[in-house]
C-alpha cells in the first residue's frame, strides 16, 4: 500500500501511536474484506460494503 510513502508511513509508525493504531486497524479490515471477497470467511455482499466503508 502507496510504496511512495512506505519511508515516512514506517516513520510515523514508530512516532505517533494513533497513527499505529489506525493503520493496524486499516490493515486488519482489509485482510478480512479479502478472505470475505474470496470466500475464505462467510459473508454477504452488503457486510463486505460495511468493512469497505469503515
């Protein structure tokens, strides 16, 4: 996710502990719209929406 900018987002990771906590959480909604989008995990099109849009 935006290689650009992987020097200042390890940067801010180490710096400011919200930014952490809000990337972490990105990070973990997307791995579970990923397993739900290929079936891994059981779900329906309008909660794969809801994870989107969080």
């Amino acid at each position: 996710m935006f290689p650009e900018y992987r020097d200042l987002i390890t940067r801010l990771k180490a710096s400011d502990p919200h930014f952490l906590r809000l990337f972490d959480k990105h990070n973990d909604l997307d791995q579970k719209i990923k397993n739900m989008e290929s079936f891994a995990e059981p779900s329906t099109p309008m909660q794969i929406e809801t994870m989107k849009k969080q």
